[in-house]
C-alpha cells in the first residue's frame, strides 16, 4: 500500500462515511473523504467537523475531504458508502481503479433484486469485492465507542489483509467468506426495523417489539437460506446483531420511519421530509417479490410493504398479523 497517498479512501460524507473516514484517520494517521457536494467538502476541511450529517463530532485535521473522483485513484482502498440504490450509478462513473471495495451499503436493488456485491461484480468486474456489516451507529463509532462488524470476503487471504486494514481497539472485524448472508442479514434487519418501528409508535409495548424481532429474525433465515446463506452468518453480527440495534432505537432511521407510520403518518410524508436515507423503504418491496419467487414466507416484511405503499393503515396491518393461523414454531 506505500504506493499510494492513502491508505484507505472512503466514498460518500454521510454520517457513516463520516465516522468510518475518522475511523481510518486514527489507524492510519490520514484518510480521503470523498463526497459529491463541493460544499460539504469544505466545510469538512475548513472546520473538521461535519455539520450537517455528524454534527457536534470533531473530526481529525488528518482527514481531507474532496469532490474529485480522481483522488480515489490515490487510495489502496475503498470504503463505498453511497446510499444502496445509487451504488450502480456511482461505480459505473468511477474512474478506471482497480483498488479493492469493502461496500458499506446495506440494501437490495430496485427493479433487478441484485446484492450490493453482485452489482459491484457486474460493473466492476477488476476490483476485488468485499462487504463490511454490523452493529453500528455512526455517532458511537465516532465517538470512539467499542463496535464489532461482519467483514465478509470469498477470499481469505484478501479478507485478512482488508481486516486488518480497518481494524481499531474499538472497532473490531469478524472475517467470513460467507458474502451473501452478510449481505441478506444488513438488508432484511432494516425492513424489519421499520416494522419494530411501527410497534413502538402505535404504542403496542415491549413485548410486541421483542416478538417483532424474534419473528422477523425466522423470516430472515428463512429468505437467506433460500439465497444460500450460513444459519451462523444470519445469527452473528451482520444478522441478529444489527437486527436487535436497528430495531431498538430511533437512532435508526428505517425505526424512525417507522415510529411515524405508527403514529398515523404517511409514507410519503415521512420520506419527502427526511434529508437522510432509510434504506428499508426502498429494499422493502423488491426484498418481498424475492421472497415470494422463492416460496420464503415473509409476512411481516409483506404487513411493512402494504403500510409502505399504502394499501392498509397500521390498526389492519396489526389485525391481520394477529389473526394468522396458529403454528409450530419454526
């Protein structure tokens, strides 16, 4: 990696992006920040904090942030952190790089139902591809604040090589080549958490988010099983980890999402008012007709689809979750 200026780059100045960038700055001693709004960008270099996504976070002075698709040539990594459904659109416009992508991006993509990683192998066939999942809110990760993550690669010896690259005391990776139960375990949890959202701005109590969660975690096998994930990626960190996170705390904005449609709010008030993405929306239906194609029942992601698109209001959604046919449990 000397030959490069940095040694890891990241894309996209979210709050994510943002804590992993000063992340990289601690273990590396510099990092390339690299996001789309030239303004952003130096505001971020001018103050070393950035405001309108990680407010209140000072970040290190060794992070240099830039507009210029150019500069990601001089990382030997990069951390993509676009939002799910503009990764295609941003690796198709990327420069000829062939540094490997560790993808930050949890989500399944509209209209083709592809992974993150099998859009990344399609568009970009050269670079090597790897997936990093977890637990982990943005502002206690920059805070400093203890997190473990899911650090999946097909490839050994390159996922030892980018674990050891993004690994801090307080940030720790877990390596598996199980690439696509990592990837179903971040994309399903935050559909579900949309559902945990709704149970606690309804008011159902906590009993009901913990059934929410139990339930929706047998959907989430089931789905990844049938797209040929490990039972023990789907209960690790990548999993059930980010599932219990996401579905606790309105730190998380598909739980957020939720809260509103609870309380009676429409989906497309909630999503026309939000600055930040709620990744669970968007993978929601297309998450759906997979599982459907694939005979996998998934009746709480299909009751957050019909709130969702509005077909039903929350008192039917609840009904008809209710009244479904008791069963043995599996």
């Amino acid at each position: 990696m000397s030959s490069y200026d940095y040694p890891v780059g990241i894309v996209g100045a979210g709050a994510w992006g943002t804590a992993l960038a000063a992340v990289m700055a601690d273990i590396h001693g510099k990092a390339l920040l690299w996001a789309r709004d030239p303004s952003l960008v130096a505001a971020i270099n001018a103050a070393h904090e950035n405001a309108d996504y990680l407010p209140a976070i000072p970040l290190p002075a060794s992070i240099m942030a830039s507009n210029d698709m150019d500069d990601l040539a001089r990382c030997a990594i990069l951390l993509i952190v676009t939002p799910a459904q503009h990764l295609r659109h941003f690796l198709t416009n990327m420069p000829d790089i062939r540094s490997p992508l560790l993808l930050c991006c949890k989500g399944i993509e509209a209209g083709t139902g592809a992974l993150m990683v099998d859009i990344a192998r399609e568009v970009r066939p050269v670079n090597p591809v790897a997936i990093l999942s977890g637990p982990t809110f943005a502002h206690e990760v920059a805070a400093r604040k203890p997190a473990a993550m899911t650090l999946a690669c097909e490839h050994e010896a390159l996922g030892e090589q980018l674990a050891q690259a993004v690994a801090a005391p307080y940030f720790r990776p877990y390596w598996t080549d199980d690439v696509i139960g990592a990837e179903i375990g971040g994309a399903v949890k935050n559909v579900l958490a949309i559902g945990c959202g709704v149970v606690d701005g309804a008011g159902l109590g906590l009993n009901a988010r913990a059934s929410l969660i139990a339930r929706g975690f047998a959907e989430m096998q089931r789905y990844g099983i049938a797209r040929g994930a490990r039972p023990e990626t789907l209960a690790g960190l990548s999993g059930l980890g980010d599932l219990v996170l996401t579905c606790s705390s309105e730190n998380s904005r598909n739980f957020s999402l939720g809260k509103g449609l609870g309380q009676g709010q429409s989906a497309a008030d909630l999503l026309n008012g939000r600055r930040t993405v709620a990744e669970g929306a968007a993978t929601a239906p297309v998450l759906l007709a997979s599982a459907q194609a694939l005979g996998a029942d998934m009746p709480i992601v299909a009751a957050v689809c019909r709130l969702l698109d509005g077909s039903a209001d929350v008192n039917e959604v609840i009904k008809a979750l209710l009244s479904r046919p008791l069963k043995a449990e599996r």
